[in-house]
C-alpha cells in the first residue's frame, strides 16, 4: 500500500484531527479491518485458513456457466 497523496487535516489550533486518504487506500484499509474482525473468531479464523489452503479451485467461467450467467 503505498501513502502517496495523503493529506492530513488540521484545526484552527494546528491539531491534527483527520487524513485525507486515495480511496484505493482507503478500501484497502477497510479490507484489512473487514480481516481483522473475522478473524476474532475462532471458528471464523479456522474457516478462512482452511479455505486459503484448499487446492480445490474452480474457474470462474465455469462457476458462471454454471449458474448460468455466462457474458
């Protein structure tokens, strides 16, 4: 993730009270939130390490076909 183009915000006292960020940034940040919070969870935590190690994988073109929505 790169911090280009961020800009912090300051008060009329010179306090820091906000960040302007690129919104590719920011929705990176809000996957890695999204992440975090699932894996609190113990079961959730176990369900996402077992399907990012699962060798099943099935391309997107036939999940489509499948469902019949093909382009």
């Amino acid at each position: 993730m790169e911090l280009t183009n961020v800009q912090i915000v300051t008060n009329e006292d010179g306090e820091q009270t906000a960040v302007l960020v690129p919104i590719d940034v920011w929705r990176e940040v809000e996957s890695w939130l999204e992440t975090a919070h699932l894996l609190r969870s113990d079961a959730m935590r176990e369900r996402l390490l077992a399907a990012r190690a699962s060798t099943m994988r099935i391309p997107m073109n036939e999940v489509a076909r499948e469902f019949g929505v093909e382009g």
